[in-house]
C-alpha cells in the first residue's frame, strides 16, 4: 500500500513539474511573440515615415520642376495635378556652391498620402558634375510626421541614371524618432531607391520605386534590431503603404520575416517567426 501511495505522489509531483514547465515554456513563447510584434509594428512605422519623407522630397522637385534646386524663382510649374499641401512655404538661400531650401509647414495640414506635417525640414542642395549627380541634405527642426517627432540627418545621393538606366537616390539615415508617450528610436543605415516607373513623364500618380538597403533599430532600452531587406520593397506613389516586398527583422538570434504582399493597396503586412504568422497593420497608431 505504501508503495502504491508513494507512486501516486511521484506521479503527481513530476505531472505539476511538467506542468509547470510548460506552463513557463509558454510564458516565454508568448513574451518573445509580443516582443516580435513590437518590433515589427516599429518597423512598419519606420518604413511608412521614411518612404514618406522621400515622398516629400520627390513631390515638392517635381511639382516645382528644377527650381528648387536651380538659382532662378520658386514659381510652381504645372505637374499634372501634384497636390503639394497649401501650408507649405518654400524658401531658398543662394550660395556659391549650394541652395539652402526650407520646407515650412508651420501648424501643420494633410498631404496627399494623409499624412500630417508639421514643422520644418531644411535642404542643403549641392551638385557634383563630374558625377551627374545631386546631393540633398536633410535636418529637421521641429518637425512632426503625424504625431511622431523626427530629429536628425538624412544624406541623399540623387544619380540621373544608374546602370539600369532608372534614376537613382542613395539615402544614409542616422534619425531619431519619438513617439507622444516619449518612446523612441533610432534608425541608422542606408536605403537605395531607385525610380523604376512614370520617370520618363510628369504623371506622379504613375510614379514606383524600388527599394533595399539595411539598417539598425537602437529602442529606448538599448534593445537592437537590424532590418534588412531581402525581396525589394516596391511603392508605388497612388498607394500610402509599400505594396510588396520582405524585410528580414533579428534581434538577438531570433530573426523574424516581415512580408509586404503581392502588389495589393492594403494596409497588410505578414509577420512571420518560425511556424508562427501575425497580421500586422500597416498605419495604425501604436498606444
């Protein structure tokens, strides 16, 4: 009987230790879960912001033709419709060897993508000739893209043509974005995005670009993760959301996969890490 009794409490003993380890395992996978969807909702962010601020750039040097960056008057051109945001004041300081252009968009208003702009952001344009190249640097003062504060530098490389023959922008950031609650991040590393459609006409509606590159995610805590993209993200400038393309997201030794789709204009975008999917929501404002 005391053998018997003592069996039965072995067995409960080690079934509330299996337990309990699952129960833990469980805990952990959830935990690590959460943390990939953090991540990946980040990154989102950070792809939407910095497809945006190239936008930016792309939209005011074509709906003003080459006189933002041209020593002649800042009269807009005609550019089959380009809505360019009626808060926007644009003004240039002439140098010797650059222009000092200021975007000003004061209290803010809504661009064409539904973006909210607020604050400024200053160019410095310089050229290189031998090249055939234009070089754009980008700092910001005060400026908010929706509700989330950008600070910091881009450097753009705009080439003519590339050895694809397609129009060329190499971008180094090294940017800090803030959240309202005080959460941040910064973003450093280099994109390449090349304009593969409607460059050859003035319909920006037609406009798509191609892009890929790798960066590094510093958060708040110190916490890491580096993005690289592995099919290249396509956008195209009718649609606010990138439309195709996977960046790859690791942190630490996990590396999760975050897939764009197939070309459709949705807010969507596939998080994969191991046998494990989420759907991620593209735009959607992080509490």
């Amino acid at each position: 009987m005391k053998t018997i009794i003592k069996s039965i409490m072995i067995l409960i003993v080690t079934s509330l230790f299996l337990t309990s380890c699952n129960q833990d395992d469980l805990k952990l996978d959830n935990e690590a879960n959460a943390l990939d969807i953090e991540s990946a909702e980040k990154q989102v962010e950070i792809d939407n912001i910095s497809e945006g601020l190239n936008d930016i750039g792309e939209d005011v040097f074509l709906a003003y033709g080459n006189s933002v960056a041209a020593k002649s008057s800042d009269t807009k051109k005609d550019f089959e419709g380009i809505p360019i945001p009626e808060c926007l004041t644009i003004t240039k300081i002439i140098s010797s060897n650059s222009i000092h252009v200021t975007f000003d968009y004061g209290e803010g208003c809504v661009n064409r993508n539904d973006n909210f702009l607020k604050g400024k952001i200053m160019m410095t344009v310089g050229f290189d000739f031998a090249d055939k190249a234009v070089t754009i640097d980008y700092t910001f003062d005060n400026f908010y893209f929706n509700t989330k504060k950008v600070e910091g530098e881009i450097h753009k490389t705009r080439i003519r043509k590339n050895e694809n023959g397609f129009p060329l922008a190499i971008i180094i950031k090294d940017i800090k974005i803030i959240w309202e609650d005080g959460v941040f991040v910064t973003v450093k590393g280099e994109r390449k995005r090349e304009w593969i459609e409607g460059f050859d006409n003035k319909i920006w509606g037609d406009n798509v670009f191609s892009i890929t590159g790798t960066w590094t995610i510093t958060q708040k805590d110190g916490t890491v993760n580096t993005a690289t993209v592995i099919e290249p993200l396509i956008r195209k400038s009718a649609c606010r959301f990138i439309v195709i393309g996977v960046v790859e997201i690791q942190k630490n030794e996990r590396v999760c996969s975050l897939n764009y789709g197939s070309g459709e204009c949705d807010n969507k975008a596939i998080l994969t890490c191991g046998d494990k999917q989420h759907e991620i929501q593209l735009g959607k404002k992080r509490k």
